[in-house]
C-alpha cells in the first residue's frame, strides 16, 4: 500500500503558529490566519482567511495560542476543520514544528488529536529552529553545518539558539518575552489614545506596523530629531471608494478622508524589541541575550557562532533590523570574531524548512508512528522528541 513511508506527497507539514497556519507538502500549500473572529453586529463566528481581513466589521478575534502555547485545543480544531480530513489522513504523516518550553501536557494532547482524531498513520513534533536549521542547509545545499545559531522573532516571542552539529544547545537556548502581538497591541493602544479607536481592529492595526514602522539605526539621536520629522500617513478606508487602506507620505489627499497620523512612533515600537525597557519588562533585548547564550558556550567556538547566524520571524521584516542587529553584536564581540548574519527572507521559512526534512533521511526516525504510541504511551517516548 502507498503511505508516507514510500510517497513524499503523502508527508504533510503543520506549521501551526500563533498568528498564521501553513499547511502542506511538496505540491499543495494552504495558507490562513490562526485565530477566530465574532461579529459583534451578528454574532458570527468567521473562521475563513478573507473574511478576518474585513476592515468594515468590528470583531473580536479568539486564539488558541497564549504566548505562544497552544492551550485552546476545540478552537483549534475548529480552525484545523475547515483543511485537514481524518479521512484523507489515514496513511499519512505530519510533521508539526513547537517552540521551546512547550509543556508536556500539550504535546501530549497533540498526540491524541493527531493519532484519534485526525486519523494520522505518523507524527513528527519537532523543534521549530530545528526546521530553520534545516532551511538553511536546503538553502547552502549543504547536507550538514557544525555551527549555526538562530535568532527567530516572531509573533509571540523571540527564541536565541545555537545549534552544534545539527543538535540544539539546549544550555545555550533563550526565550525573550516580546514579538509581533506585543507591538502590535501596542500601536494599537497608542493609536487608540491618541487619534482613533483601534481596540477591536487587531489586524488593521498589524497592517499599519507593518507598513509604516521601522526600526533606527541611531534611536536617541532620531528621537532627538524634531516633531513630524518621520511623519507618515496611514489612509484608513471608507468602504464605498476604498475596501483597504494605504500609507503615504504626504497628505495630498481629500480633506474628508479618514487618516492616521504616525511620527515618532514608527521607530519606538520596533525599539522595544532591543531595548525592552522602553516599555517597564525586565528582560535583555537579542543583542544582551545572544551574548549571554553564547556564554554557556566554551570559549574557543563561541566566534564560529558569531560567523553563522540567521535571524528568521515576522518581526525581521522591519527594515534596518537586519543592520541594527548586526552591528550591535559587531560592537560588542571580540575584534578577531568575523560576525555574519544571513537574513532568512522567506516568511514561510519555517514550513520550507520542514518540507526539506520531510525529505532527508533523518525524516523516518523522527517519526513516531499511531501503533508505537499506543503501545508504549507518550511517557515512554517524549524523550526522543528532536
């Protein structure tokens, strides 16, 4: 019989993130926000992709995911649903990517609803900067790196880890309490105080930090800069004319239409991601960090490190946090370090990189299969989770 052992197709990945699920193998991919919206007008419940994007109903959105946990399993099969069938997954496997610190308990229940109810013949949970590792070496077309070290920001938090050999340095992994939703209710919160209700416009407001923010090189000489210096507009929409809004530098548009101001804010939201401070959390920005996970590392290999990190994540789209990172750590670290950091500029880098290891020949032996989990139970083999 043709099943995931023989057939590449039938190797699926669920890359489940808190903000956004991509779903698929080597020949289909689908695509959809993470989260459940109710019309607070109807009292609807809105599960499919285009519909969260409408900016002319005020929701209020739902996650399965706190702080990066998946803790809400019915919402999420609620999601899962509307793509995934028990029945088509029958001699197939998933690899499913989990940040650190995942609890037991819901690798577990994950366990359950992939092996129960969703029918699945094998299941893979994995690191999920081990699936950047592996983006990497599809990207080198390498088949193995001795060091490698992954700095990933992303929608519920900012993960540091170096990686030896292809095995993560779990002495050196660190965990920084800030990413994506954290900004974005922030500019959402300033935004609402100052000019415009946003409180239930999460992703209106997403768009607008995405476009608009950006991160400095210079943060007390820019903030030192006078007002309206980095002034942009952001056009909200009217639903007659514009089903979308957009940003643009000057205002040379009608006087009737609706805008948002931003100015120095571009720069301050992003500044918390280096300097968590800024907003009262007692916690190191990536810069501090990276050099305090390097510090569990023995001396004479800690500047390999530093020659091979790759930074991934939504929020290392914002432009300049590439080069704000970069040299920040060049200015810190010893002067005979060559330190390099590779950009990896695919959003779905996380999901590529479980598709090349669904491919590798490690793939098989990570798996744990419905008959070995029900022989042995989930105590017996969580320790040989990679």
């Amino acid at each position: 019989m043709d099943n995931w052992r023989q057939n590449n197709q039938r190797r699926f990945v669920l890359d489940n993130g808190s903000y956004q699920i991509r779903y698929g193998n080597d020949v289909q991919k689908h695509k959809q926000l993470n989260l459940i919206a109710h019309l607070k007008k109807t009292g609807q419940m809105i599960y499919e992709f285009d519909s969260l994007f409408d900016e002319s109903q005020v929701m209020t959105y739902y996650k399965p995911h706190v702080r990066g946990v998946l803790v809400d399993f019915d919402k999420q099969i609620n999601i899962w649903d509307k793509f995934l069938n028990p029945k088509l997954l029958k001699d197939c496997s998933i690899t499913y990517p989990f940040q650190p610190f995942t609890p037991d308990q819901v690798v577990n229940k994950l366990f359950d609803v992939m092996f129960e109810y969703y029918n699945v013949d094998a299941f893979c949970p994995i690191n999920t900067q081990k699936m950047l590792y592996y983006n990497v070496l599809a990207r080198e077309g390498v088949s193995r790196k001795q060091f490698t070290y992954i700095i990933d920001s992303s929608h519920s938090a900012t993960y540091l880890v170096p990686i030896f050999d292809g095995e993560i340095m779990y002495s050196g992994l660190r965990r920084i309490d800030i990413g994506g939703r954290l900004l974005t209710n922030q500019l959402k919160d300033n935004i609402s105080f100052k000019q415009f209700d946003l409180k239930n416009y999460f992703l209106l407001s997403s768009k607008i930090k995405e476009l608009l923010c950006f991160v400095s090189m210079n943060y007390f000489q820019d903030m030192k800069k006078p007002k309206n210096h980095f002034r942009k507009y952001y056009i909200l929409p009217d639903f007659e004319i514009r089903r979308e809004g957009y940003a643009v530098d000057l205002l040379n548009v009608g006087f009737l239409d609706e805008k948002l101001t931003l100015d120095k804010e571009r720069i301050t939201i992003p500044e918390i991601l280096f300097r968590p401070t800024e907003i009262g959390l007692a916690q190191k920005g990536p810069t501090e960090t990276f050099f305090d996970s390097l510090s569990t590392i023995h001396k004479d290999i800690q500047g390999y490190f530093a020659e091979n990190i790759y930074i991934s994540g939504g929020n290392s789209f914002f432009s300049s946090f590439h080069n704000r990172l970069s040299n920040e750590i060049r200015q810190n670290c010893s002067v005979d370090w060559n330190v390099n950091l590779t950009h990896l500029d695919d959003i779905d880098s996380v999901f590529q990189g479980s598709l090349h290891f669904n491919r590798s020949t490690e793939f098989q032996n990570a798996c744990f299969t419905k008959a070995e989990y029900q022989e042995k139970g989930f105590e017996n083999i969580k320790q040989y989770i990679i």
